[in-house]
C-alpha cells in the first residue's frame, strides 16, 4: 500500500517537474540570442532582417511631394541624417565592395585617440618600409622629426599612406593596428568591413559598405581632432631639407579644385581611389542646422569627376527631401546604443558609454538558461523529497 502510494507520487512529482520544464523552456527560447545568417567567406557582416539596406536596388520611402532620388551610377551608395542616423536613401548600403583610402576614416578613428597631436617623432628607415608599390605619399622622410599632427595632415589632406605606416608603427605595428581597427568597427556596429591593410590600400578579401563607411564618416563628426583635420584644405608640411612645402586636400569638393566646385557647407571628410577600387568618397555637410553624410563608391569611370558630383547631387537632395521621406534604415541599426548627434545630444537614445561599445547581438541567453536549470532543479528535488518520505513511511 505504501509502495503503491509512492509510485503515484513519483509520477505526480515527475509530471510537475515536466511541466516546469514545458513552461520554462519557451521562455529561454524567446529571451535567447537573436539567430543571425552565418555571414559569406571573408566577411563579418550579419543582416538585419527588418532592415530595407539589405535588399539590392535603390531604398527610399518618399512622401507626397518629395523629390525624386537622383539616378546615379555608383554601384553603391547612401545618404543620412548625421544627427539622427536615419538613412534617408540608399542604393546597395550593404554591398561589400574596396573602399580605398576612405578606410583611412576608421583607421583615424582608431587611432587619434592613442597619439598626441604635440607629440614629436624621428621617423626610422623601418617604420617607411614595405610600403605598396603605387601608394599616395605625403613625402616622410626617415631621419626627420615630425609632430604628430603633421604626419596626420599628411593623412587627411594628401592620403600618404607613408604617414599612416608610421603612425601605425607608433601605434604598436601594423598587423595590431588592423586588429583594432577590426575591433572599432564591430564596436561602431559595422559588420561588412574587412581590415587587411589599415591604409586602404588594395588587398586580398578587404571590404567595407556605404553604410559602414557613413558610419565611420559620422562618428569622425564627433572627433574634434578629427573633424579639424578632415575639413583643412591646405596646410605646410616638414620637407627633408628642413624646411616645409604646402600641401592641398585631395577632396575636390573641399577645395574646389580641378573645375570642381566646392561645395557649401561641406565639412570635409575622405576621398579614395584604386585601380581595384575605382572612386570613393565620404562626405559630410551642414546647411540650416542639419547635417547630412554621404557615401559614394565606384561611379562610371567616364571622364570628369563623378565621384564628387554624384555626391553633390545626392547632398542636394537630402537637404531638399528633409522631412518629405521616412527612414529606410538607421545608422545605429547594428550598434548596442545609439550614437549622440555631431553637437552633443542624443538624437536616437542614450550616448555610448564608451568608444568602445560592443555591437548589438541581441538579449543573451545566460539569465534565461539559468533560471531555467534552477526551476528544474528545485521541483525535481521537491518531487524526490517526497517519493523518499512516502517510500520509507510506515503505515
């Protein structure tokens, strides 16, 4: 009788842990991470399924009376709101393409923050080394003390990628240097860049996106150092003599150069160009208190300058669409917190908490699995507690 008493017990206990199980189980499973598509061969990108930017094509959501999207021929393309991060245009945002020296825009970004601008170095036969054949060079000259600032002019202003091995010598070597890069863009939310070479140049499985390189052209806004640099247009750089030479912004649409007219309101940031890579460009502007990035990669190569003119017309049209479209997409889509507008305030949500957030990846699964295995855990010791005293019970 009292076998028989037990066993049924046994049975309650057991059904009551199966269904704490049952319950708990569909909870963890919707608490745990978000599945993402495992990304291509060479690259780190993960979609964002609610996302416009991920279809091929040209992304816009236009309003009554909103201008129509302007035809370019880049292969890829993207207009946004820098306050805000709304993406108000697009063409293939997400398309993995060479971005030349643009990459240049995350190499700043990495690091700026690590050399002082005051600091002076003599440069060494070693740190000019291995330089790639056909490199733009600003003209660093090993045995010649430079100040900091002066080998970053020669970033900004004459794309010397000669400047850039230096400053990633300084920075702890070049291979380091990548990684960190690597490591800043997935902390910016950045998941289609590929770091193989920090100063852009042309190499095997390197990759970035419109909209990581607008990622990278909006966080530079909030870089005083940075947005001083990539806004100069001329500046006087150390010569080998001993004495300096002017240098000029290789950005046209800063300048004004080569019958290409400047652009109003522009603040700069970073032109690019390789065989492999065709023209690219990162832009910003600001007119009537709104400030807009642009992203140009690869237009028809047919004469003139495409590159400038198609972001001066997709400018142009972002100040005009301003208010008439709604966003395909958000800057801070892939980001864990949102990024601050270029005057301080939050345009999205909180400001980061630091530089060096980790990208969005979803709710982790650690507190759904853990409560799980403790519930378990308890109504299976409550149902053995009472098989054990039924079982030895006497009548």
């Amino acid at each position: 009788m009292t076998i028989g008493l037990a066993s049924r017990a046994a049975v309650s206990a057991c059904a009551l842990c199966t269904a704490g199980l049952l319950a708990l189980a569909p909870a963890a499973a919707v608490a745990g991470t978000r599945p993402n598509p495992a990304p291509p061969a060479g690259s780190a990108s993960r979609a964002a399924p609610d996302s416009l930017l991920y279809r091929s094509g040209t992304q816009v959501r236009l309003r009554s009376e909103a201008p129509e999207v302007p035809e370019l021929s880049a292969r890829s393309w993207l207009v946004a709101d820098a306050d805000s991060g709304e993406v108000l245009a697009a063409h293939d945002a997400h398309r993995r393409l060479p971005p030349a020296s643009t990459l240049k825009t995350l190499f700043a970004l990495t690091v700026l923050p690590v050399l002082p601008g005051s600091l002076r170095h003599t440069v060494s036969a070693e740190e000019l080394a291995d330089i790639s054949p056909g490199s733009s060079l600003v003209g660093v000259a090993e045995d010649r003390t430079y100040r900091i600032s002066d080998l970053w002019n020669g970033v900004f202003l004459s794309s010397g990628n000669d400047a850039v091995h230096v400053l990633a010598a300084l920075n702890g070597g070049w291979q380091a240097t990548a990684e960190q890069m690597q490591e800043k863009a997935r902390s910016l939310g950045a998941h289609d860049t590929w770091v193989e070479s920090p100063d852009g140049y042309d190499a095997p499985g390197q990759v970035s996106s419109a909209f990581d390189l607008a990622i990278f052209g909006r966080a530079g806004l909030h870089s005083p150092d940075f947005a001083r640099y990539c806004s100069r247009a001329e500046a006087m750089f150390p010569g080998r003599d001993g004495g300096s030479y002017g240098i000029l912004n290789t950005n046209r649409l800063l300048t004004g150069a080569d019958g290409v007219d400047r652009y109003p309101g522009l603040l700069g940031i970073k032109n690019g160009y390789t065989s492999n890579a065709g023209n690219t460009l990162v832009a910003a502007a600001r007119r009537d208190g709104r400030t807009l990035v642009v992203t140009v990669l690869n237009p028809r190569p047919d004469g003139g300058h495409p590159v400038y003119e198609e972001a001066r017309a997709l400018l142009d049209w972002g100040f005009e669409a301003s208010g008439r479209v709604d966003p395909v997409g958000s800057l801070d889509a892939l980001r864990a917190t949102s990024m601050p507008g270029p005057r301080g305030r939050s345009a999205t949500g909180p400001a980061p908490a630091s530089a060096s957030a980790p990208a969005a990846r979803g709710t982790g699964p650690e507190r759904p699995v853990a409560w799980t295995v403790a519930c378990t855990a308890l109504l299976g010791a409550t149902g053995v507690a009472l098989f054990l005293r039924l079982r030895w019970a006497r009548p």
